[in-house]
C-alpha cells in the first residue's frame, strides 16, 4: 500500500485499539476488511517454502484470502480455489482442513470442523502468560528445553506470538 507518514499515522490511529506490539496489529474483522479492500493479489513470488512452510512468509491479509477461497463454494474444485490464491490444493488441505467439495460436506460444515480444530487447538496449550516466563527464562539455554516445558507450543508458535528468546544482555539468541 503506498502512503506517506501522514497515511501510517491515520492507519495507527485507526486501528490503534488493535495494536499489539509496535507495528504488529491483531487480525481483527475490521482490520482484515480493510486489508481485504485494498485488491492487491498476494505475491506469490516472495514465497519460499522453506522449514516452516510458505504460511510463515504470507501476510495476514494472504492467508485469511486463501482461507475463504478455500471454502468459497463458488469454486468448482479444490485445485481451482487454490489456483485463485497461487497455492496448492494440498497445502491449503493441510493448513484449512477439507473444503467441502467433496460432496459429503457442505462448505460451511467444513468450516466449521476447521475453526473447532484451530480452537481446540489453542485451548488444549499452556496460556501464553505462562509460555512467555519459560520462554523468556534464563533456566532453559535450549529452546527444546523451553518448549518441553510448554504444552501445546511449537517453536515456531512460541517466536511468532511471544518473540525472539534473548540472553541476559537483550540481545536475541540464536535459535
């Protein structure tokens, strides 16, 4: 999105209840729509699968487009979906569970099987008052240590919603 100071500074102020930490804001509905308003399609090119999969490199707006491609009845097959958001039908199966194309539910059955996933998912792991002290402690030198300690995270999980551990001096470590 192009925009001056003048722009970030009105965006900020707009969506300032949203604000988590410095420039990272919650996905919230309205936040979401308006990103959704913006049409730019998703850049494909600076995907780059790697350890953790192409999910990591996509912004908020890309995956909640995907996500309702990906139960948007209006498509004939779950290549077709895929395709509209320059992914693969087996990645998106991975990530959003069944779409429902398959005739045996419908779209909206099968969108709702995925959010009692995502939910229980969440709510089967530590809450992430506790998770930040063991991650952020000093005890464990591993992050392996850390996270045994932390059920229901994932390394990845624990840096993308808690941050980078950091040794005694606030510098990040090396995980």
């Amino acid at each position: 999105m192009d925009g001056d100071e003048k722009v970030e500074r009105e965006l900020h102020k707009r969506f300032g209840k949203d604000r988590l930490k410095g420039e990272w804001f919650s996905p919230t509905k309205e936040l979401i729509d308006f990103i959704l308003t913006l049409g730019e399609p998703p850049d494909v090119s600076r995907k780059k699968p790697g350890r953790y999969g192409l999910w990591r490199h996509m912004s908020v707006a890309e995956v909640e487009r995907a996500r309702l491609a990906w139960f948007d009845s209006s498509y004939t097959s779950d290549a077709v979906a895929a395709k509209a958001v320059g992914l693969h039908a087996a990645t998106m199966r991975l990530k959003f569970g069944v779409s429902g194309r398959d005739g045996k539910l419908t779209s909206e059955q099968a969108k709702a099987m995925a959010d009692q996933r995502h939910k229980a998912r969440k709510d089967a792991r530590m809450p992430i008052e506790q998770a930040q002290v063991i991650w952020r402690s000093s005890r464990y030198k591993r992050y392996q240590d850390a996270i045994a300690k932390m059920p229901g995270w994932t390394k990845q999980a624990a840096y993308d919603e808690i941050g980078p551990r950091t040794t005694g001096a606030g510098r990040p470590r090396k995980i």
